[in-house]
C-alpha cells in the first residue's frame, strides 16, 4: 500500500511538471510571433510597412537562438527531429542570406493585386459533386489553393504560415508575337499567400490575393523590349510592390508568417543565387487564415487593357514551384498536393474567358515531389500568337 502511494505521488508530481513545462512551451511559443511584430520597427519609403533592424557583423541565423532570429526577421527554424525536410531548406536559404537589402520599395508597375470587400471567400463558392479538388477558372489566377471552414481566426486552425522555393523563369512575349510602336505591357507574378478571395468582374471570376510574397516580371514590348525582374509583395491592398531587382534562372525562396495577435504579418524574400534577402512587416489586421494558395497570376486593378485593368499574360513556357509548406497553429502541415474536394485547382484563362492561358500540371502525382511541386505551364494564346480583348 505504501509503495502504490509513493507510486502515485510521484505520478502526480510528474503530471504536474509535465504541465509546468508544457504551459511554458507555450508561453515560449505565443512570446516569439509577438516578438517578430515588435521587432519590425524600422520604417520603409511606405507608410505603414516596416522591416528589421540589420543582424551584426558576423551573425549566424543556422546556429541563432529563435529570439535572435525574430530580432532580425528571419523565418522560424523548423524542427530538426519533427520535419528534417523543412529543416534543411530552412537551414540552406539561411546559409545564402548574407546581403540584406535596404533600397526604397517601389509600386509595381501594373499597379497591383486589389482585395475587394464584397468578394466570396473560397470556403463558400460551391463545390461539384466530384472527387479530388475543385477546379475553378479565373481571369488572373492559376494554382492551387487549400481552404477550411473558418469564419474566424483561429490560433489553433487557422493557416498561419506559408513558403516555396521556385527558379525565376525565363520571360518573354508569345512567340509569333512582334513588338511595334504602340506598346505593350506583359507581366507575371509567382507567389504564395494566405486569405485570398474570389469575386466576380465581367461574369468571370478574379481572385484577390490576402497577404502575398514572391516575384514579379514585367515586360514592355515596343519599339525596345524592356524587362525587369523583382522580389515583390503586398497585403490587400491596392498597392503592390516591388523590392531588389533578381535575375532569370535564380533559386528563390518566400516565407508568410501571420502574426495575428499583432494584426500582421511578416514577409521573408530571398534571391539564394544572388544571396540577397530582406523581411517585411504588413498590416492584416482582418485575416483569418481560412485558405493558403501557391499561384502564378498577373495583377488586377491596374491600367491594363482587360477586365478590371488586367495586363497581358507573359510567357514563362513553364514555372517549377518546390518545396510548398502550409502549416496552421496545431503545427500540423498541409501541401499543395492535396486531393482533397476543399482544394482548389485554379485554371487562369484569356480576358474574353474562352481559353486557358496557365494551368497546373503534376499535381497530387505520387511521391515527395506530387505532394510539395507543382508544375505551371503557358497555355494557347499566351504562348503563342497572342491573346487579344
């Protein structure tokens, strides 16, 4: 009898340090998002967006402590045991992080992905009686995009964190296509987001990204082609933008981070080739996690000649996204090559709706690469001959 009440005494003593310790975990765990919010308090050229203070001479991110890592806005290290993979693509990109970017911030040319408020969030468009995910045309959008059911935020369920790895693609005009006096602007983002929705312009449907990071190109074909190629990123709002300028054929890797309690979140761009990398804080102070998408598009709301001034599609022949990673507050991962019907598989289509211009390939296929790649390729008039209104 006495040994069972020795037995049970330590019992509950272990139970109470194992809940000691797990109450700690986690206040260690809510401690370091509020960090990462407070320690992006170095204004930019753009009221409202701000980055971190520059790390010092000599700092390692691969053997800092996670305060440090938040301090200077670098991702979150994943855990080594627990997910190996993420761990070493964080601990690559970390490596190539030696120049911080500081140069002034510039709207995008195309004048940016606009987030309305009357749109459909993705949870509520319908669903067909199909198995796999939902396909679903847009004007502006190819990807895939993974959705719940929120209504609110949720520390625990909602999608808190989303990253890629991509080699900028090579971009150009449709083949058969010349460029002549009068001018023209093609342009092509590739990015990952979180809270995206959907609305309806012209009877077709336009996705508008939440808070977003990745590349932009934009090319003018006139007498002269001109073509430029930069980190961007933005947060539902009117304005995009355009960060440090990075070349074809570089390995490029985004991080979003939701700092909710904050009401933002914290955007990490890095060119790996080029070594080059910097992080931004952006207002979301409406989100709810409630879907993560990896999309190539080309932006709305500016002055181009389609639909709500959608510009021309360039063409990229065909875009690599790798290692594609969401997880929500549960640390639980979700990829983009899920099968589920709450997935969405956007097709992108020409201004008039008749034809696709960039589709996702290789999606859900099996093994490592099905579930984290996806392939994009340039469809019909966007690769060839050229798309008119």
């Amino acid at each position: 009898m006495q040994t069972q009440s020795k037995l049970a005494k330590l019992a509950v003593i272990a139970g109470c340090l194992l809940l000691g310790f797990t109450t700690l975990a986690r206040a260690q765990s809510n401690a370091l998002p509020t960090l990462y919010a407070s320690a992006a308090n170095v204004p930019t050229n753009i009221p409202g967006i701000r980055t971190y203070a520059e790390p010092p001479k000599g700092f390692n991110p691969v053997t800092a402590s996670d305060v440090d890592l938040a301090t200077y806005g670098f991702p979150p290290r994943p855990d080594k045991q627990a997910d190996p993979d993420s761990y070493a693509q964080w601990e690559r990109a970390m490596r190539a992080a030696k120049v911080r970017w500081n140069g002034e911030l510039k709207p995008l040319q195309g004048g940016g992905n606009r987030m309305t408020t009357n749109g459909s969030r993705l949870a509520e468009v319908v669903h067909p009686a199909i198995s796999g995910p939902t396909p679903l045309s847009t004007l502006n959008a190819s990807g895939i995009v993974l959705t719940n059911k929120l209504e609110v935020w949720s520390n625990m369920y909602s999608f808190n964190s989303i990253r890629m790895l991509l080699t900028v693609p090579t971009t150009g005009i449709p083949f058969g296509v010349s460029c002549g006096a009068g001018g023209q602007i093609y342009e092509e983002l590739s990015y990952v987001g979180i809270d995206g929705y959907i609305n309806v312009v012209d009877g077709q449907n336009v996705f508008n990204p939440g808070v977003w990071g990745g590349t932009d190109t934009t090319l003018g074909c006139g007498e002269h082609i001109n073509v430029g190629y930069f980190a961007a990123f933005g947060a539902g709002g009117a304005d995009t933008y355009a960060a440090f300028e990075i070349l074809e054929g570089d390995v490029f890797t985004v991080q979003i981070n939701v700092l909710e309690a904050s009401h933002t979140s914290s955007v990490f761009l890095e060119d790996e080739t080029l070594q080059t990398y910097n992080s931004y804080s952006v207002s979301t102070p409406d989100i709810l996690g409630d879907d993560a998408e990896w999309i190539v598009g080309r932006p709305i709301g500016g002055q181009g000649p389609g639909p709500d001034g959608v510009f021309a599609l360039a063409n990229t022949i065909a875009i690599n996204f790798n290692d594609g990673v969401a997880t929500n507050g549960d640390s639980k991962t979700y990829y983009p090559g899920s099968q589920a019907t709450s997935t969405y598989n956007f097709t992108m289509t020409d201004d008039a709706g008749d034809q696709p211009t960039e589709i996702v390939y290789a999606q859900g296929s099996a093994g490592r690469e099905g579930l984290l790649s996806l392939l994009f390729t340039t469809e019909a008039c966007a690769y060839s001959g050229g798309c008119t209104p």
